[in-house]
C-alpha cells in the first residue's frame, strides 16, 4: 500500500499505475474473509468467516464497556489446554471477565464413556460431569484437578444421580448434602427404610 500517492506535485499520468497499484492492495486486502465488493448478490462488505491469527503475549487491550474476541494459547491462571483457543472479553456483574471460551476437555483428549470432563459454556460459566463414582453414605466427592482442567472459584450446584447400570433397578437413593468450591457432599441410602447405601453416582456441577 503506498500511503503517499497522489501528491500535489505529481500529474496523473505519474500516479495511474501507483493508484491502480493501490485499489488492487485494498481489493485483494478485503476479499479475505468477506464478500468481494463487485458481488452481484447484494452481499458486498458482508463477512463470509471470521479468521483469528494467533496472538503472542500479552493479551490485547480493550476499553471500557468493550467487547472483544482473540486466538491465543492460555496461560496461567486459565486453564493450560495448550491448544489456541478463542477468549471472550466480556462485561459482567463483577467488571470485565476474560476466559477461554472454546477450551474444553476435547482440547486436551478425546472423552470416554462414562468418564469425566468439563467445558465452558459461553456466559463464562464452567459445566464438569463425572461418571461412576463410587459412594458410601455420607460421601464427599473431589472435582477433577490438572493443569488442564479449569477450577471453581465458587461451584453453584451439583445434580447427582444414582448409576444403574444395564437398566437395572435398585434400592438406592441420593441426595445432595454440600457443595464448595474444590468437592461436594452427598448421602446415598435405600430407597424404602433408613441407613447408608452404596452405589455408584453421575453428576453434573456448574460455576464460575
């Protein structure tokens, strides 16, 4: 792109090429990713995708009450899938949040039947599910740790469930007792007369 063509002293017959040599950097520079500007659909300017290079560190700055997207590979304190991942600069309730919003298990390994895992949801939100957890009575039950799975800073609430296996019925039940941040509690008793029980449990916990 030549910034300084035309100048006052230069006739036309000096800048028609550079000019030229201009409108097709601009022409080639907009075709990426958006639809050319002699379409005849009526689409001219619209984007045709959205491409995100992948930023080196540190992380842009926005301004106030802005809203931004970026591909860069997380680092602490976010979770360290070590893959890109596209952030959301968002608002919310407590100031300007950031986080990885395309980061989840799939970014680290591929899920397994009845295993664990967790994603981000895009509010900002963390969902976590595990799978055949082994419980006895009052039991209390950690959330997954790792360098690539995400914390709560405060876990909302946890929906477990008893896990039946071949569609079988059994004498147990469960319930939700506690939840903190890094575990939660549950009791799993029978069904028709009181005491303790064990079964495995699935469950769902959602925060922030």
């Amino acid at each position: 792109m030549l910034n300084n063509v035309p100048q006052s002293s230069q006739s036309l017959g000096q800048t028609q090429a550079l000019i030229q040599q201009n409108f097709s950097t601009i022409d080639t520079a907009f075709s990426v990713n958006h639809v050319q500007y002699n379409d005849g659909s009526g689409d001219q300017g619209k984007h045709k995708w959205i491409t995100f290079p992948l930023l080196s560190v540190p992380a842009p700055i926005f301004g106030a009450g802005e809203v931004g997207l970026y591909d860069q590979i997380p680092l602490a304190p976010n979770v360290l899938t070590g893959q890109p991942e596209l952030f959301l600069r968002k608002s919310s309730f407590a100031g300007a949040v950031t986080f990885p919003m395309t980061a989840s298990i799939l970014s680290t390994s591929t899920p397994v039947a009845l295993s664990s895992g967790w994603t981000y949801l895009p509010s900002g939100l963390i969902l976590k599910w595990a799978a055949n957890v082994s419980c006895t009575g009052s039991q209390t039950v950690s959330f997954p740790t790792g360098a690539n799975i995400p914390v709560f800073n405060t876990c909302i609430t946890v929906i477990p469930q008893i896990a039946q296996g071949g569609g079988s019925d059994t004498n147990t039940a469960v319930r939700l007792t506690a939840v903190g941040a890094t575990n939660f509690t549950v009791y799993v008793s029978p069904r028709t007369t009181t005491g303790t029980a064990t079964s495995n449990i699935t469950y769902f916990a959602i925060g922030y």
